[in-house]
C-alpha cells in the first residue's frame, strides 16, 4: 500500500482528476484502491481533494469517512507540549514522536537506551486564537485528533483541531455558580461513543460545592449535575485519563475512613460519579506517587517511590474489572530505571510506558514497554521546560459537533 501512497503523492494534480461517483468515473484504478489511498492521506491533503467534486466532498466529509481515517495507524502521533513556546508568550509548541528506532532489550531493568535513526519533526505551532500573554495555557485533553485548551486566569475553554486550524471557543452559561470556584477547578475532555458526541467536564476544587457542570459539544450547551460523591474529594492534579467513555482521576478524600487517596470515576454517557480504591499496596507512604495510565486496554496505574531527590521500585497496577474495590486490581509487573530520576508521564500504543527523566540541563524521553523489556529513546533533541506527553490522532473531526 506504500506504493499506491506514493503514487498519489507524487501525481497529486493527476489524482484530483479522478470522481469518486460511479457515473462518472474515468479513473485507472479501481474506487476501492481510490479509498484506501485517501485513507492513508494527511488531513492538509485531504482538505484539498475535497474540493475535486461534489461527490468527493460528500465522501471525506462523511462521518463513516472520518471515523475510519482516523483509526489508521500513520495518523497516531504523540505530542510534547510546553505551556511557553520559544517566544515566552502562551503558545503551544509540539513535535511528532518517530517511532522508527533501534531498541535495547533487557532484563528485569532499563538499563541503557538504544541509537536514533532520525530526528523528530519538530513543529512550533502558535495558537490560532487569541489569548493574553499573562494567562497559563494548559491542554487538558485529547480526543480523536481535538484538542481542550483551558486558559486558567481567563476561564476560557476552547476545542481545538490542529490539523484542520479550526477551532470553537465554548461560551460559558449565563450563572452565577459557575464561577463560583474559589481556585482554578480541574477540567477534563473525553468522547461518548454511544451518542457521538465530546463533552467536558469542569470538576470544582472545592469540596464544598459538590456539582459538575457537563458541556456537551452536539448541543452546544452546559449543565449542572450534582455529584454528591464529590463531596470531600478534591482533584489531586494532572491529566485525567479516558477509558470507554469514563474519565479516571486522582483525588484526596479527607472521609473519616482514612483513605487519603482515591480514583474518582465520571461516566460521560450516564452522567454519574463513581469512586474506586486503590490497590493493596505493600508499601505506601507520603512519599509513594501514583500516576493513571491506560495500558492494553485497562485502567493502570503506576506506583513509584521517591525521597523528593530520587526515585525507584516502579509497580504497574491493573484494574480488571471496574467494579471499584480494592481486590479488583493486579500487580502486572515490577522495574527499575536507568535513571534514579525518571518519572512516568503517559503511555502509548500497545502497552508501552513513556517515562521523562533530566539529562544534564535538557529533558528527554523514552518508552518502556512492560511485557516485551524493550527500551525506545525518541531523541536527541534537547528541551529544558517542563512538558507533558499526549496522546494525539490527526483527524478531520469537527469542532462544531455532530
């Protein structure tokens, strides 16, 4: 099939010649070949074929067409994102991760990195809206090839495909109680299935207020729900993670059960909050961290130690039924870093682990893959902010909705 993306890359101008209709196909390949070209395009390419005909435009604006595109594998791309771009303002800079590297297999530890092939493509992409350089810009979600972006000092939440440039800023509702949050509360993005459709959540951070305001993208519109579970838990910090339509987070619990930590739980289709526990842990103190992942399919969660310098004895959790209680998660597996300073920031694919650790003034980043022992390093490049890992899908989806 590289072939055939070749030769589409190669004669676009001659390409764009062929209908997709079958009344007036003229074309010397067959409509099947067509489609399975245009699903391995990139979204630039793709915005410009659909100005080819009528038919050409109905088919890559499809839903069926969207979806499929996405769910290719050359479309998968992982983003490193600082907060400040090179120019100290509120952009967002990102690369896309090669994967094409030679590997190291070890052991029972991550012992040394292998060699590069390439260099990542690096893109610095200013934000196409307007924002005032004394806001903190986060992305809080990924979903499908859209992004959430959460301007922290301003309250403005915008969805955001950067493949298409368009973008939607989502315009708050006409209450007092929704600014009623005394401190920046924790938003979150995820996607329902069921009824096609992106919704975010605005979680408090107060545990006094216990409601979550819901926006869902097709209706355009927010909605207050109230959430009594939340009542004493507050959103520990970091990114939530998605798993068939249910966001997963960290929180404290100041309950008199003296558990000091919990997973809370959001169904984006039922609208409803759950609480799980965490797993047994042999050894938990203040100093034990834990980070949600998804790994194959699963809610995880790793566990590492540290004494606020160093870190060690990383344990991968997995929860195999959701049903909330403790007895329900299994340790998966038990590694060592090459570095005393490596921290998880995320994973990706199949199961693999993604861990960020200082070398010299720069920070880099590898995977870790868990059942095979495989080590990737991505680059060379070096990059001395802070930054997050996510996990992104170039798509044609719409920041308009359904």
């Amino acid at each position: 099939m590289k072939t055939l993306y070749d030769f589409c890359c190669k004669s676009e101008k001659q390409f764009c010649r062929f209908p997709m209709s079958n009344e007036t196909a003229d074309c010397s390949l067959p409509r099947d070949v067509v489609f399975e070209i245009l699903l391995r395009l990139p979204v630039k390419s793709l915005l410009r074929f659909r100005s080819v005909s009528k038919s050409w435009y109905s088919y890559i604006s499809s839903r069926d067409f969207i979806q499929m595109h996405r769910r290719q594998p050359i479309h998968e791309k992982l983003l490193r994102v600082s907060d400040r771009g090179p120019r100290d303002i509120p952009t967002i800079s990102f690369f896309s991760l090669d994967p094409k590297i030679t590997t190291v297999v070890v052991d029972d530890e991550i012992d040394e990195l292998g060699d590069f092939e390439s260099d990542p493509t690096v893109v610095f992409v200013d934000l196409p809206f307007p924002c005032s350089p004394y806001d903190e810009v986060r992305i809080v979600g990924s979903c499908n090839g859209l992004l959430c972006v959460h301007f922290n000092r301003s309250s403005n939440i915008i969805l955001w495909n950067p493949a298409t440039k368009k973008y939607k800023l989502l315009e708050p509702p006409d209450c007092v109680s929704f600014y009623s949050d005394p401190f920046f509360p924790c938003i979150m993005f995820g996607f329902v299935p069921q009824t096609n459709d992106y919704k975010v959540i605005k979680v408090p951070s107060s545990s006094e207020n216990p409601k979550v305001w819901v926006y869902a993208l097709n209706s355009d519109s927010w909605e207050e729900i109230e959430a009594p579970i939340l009542h004493s838990l507050l959103p520990k910090g970091g990114s939530a993670v998605i798993l068939n339509h249910c966001l997963y987070w960290l929180s404290y619990s100041n309950d008199d059960d003296n558990e000091l930590d919990i997973i809370t739980c959001f169904d984006l289709y039922n609208q409803a909050c759950t609480r799980i526990k965490l797993p047994n842990l042999n050894t938990v103190s203040n100093l034990t961290i834990q980070k949600l992942v998804i790994l194959k399919g699963c809610l995880s969660m790793i566990t590492y130690s540290g004494n606020g310098i160093t870190l060690n004895n990383y344990e991968v959790w997995v929860m195999s039924e959701q049903q909330g209680a403790a007895e329900f998660w299994t340790k998966q597996f038990g590694f060592s870093s090459f570095s005393n300073l490596a921290r998880p920031v995320g994973s990706w694919r199949k199961g693999e682990l993604l861990l960020g650790y200082p070398n010299g003034l720069s920070l880099e980043l590898i995977s870790y893959n868990p059942y095979t022992k495989r080590t990737h390093s991505f680059q060379r490049r070096t990059f001395k902010d802070r930054f997050k890992v996510i996990n992104y899908v170039e798509s044609l989806e719409s920041v308009e909705g359904s």
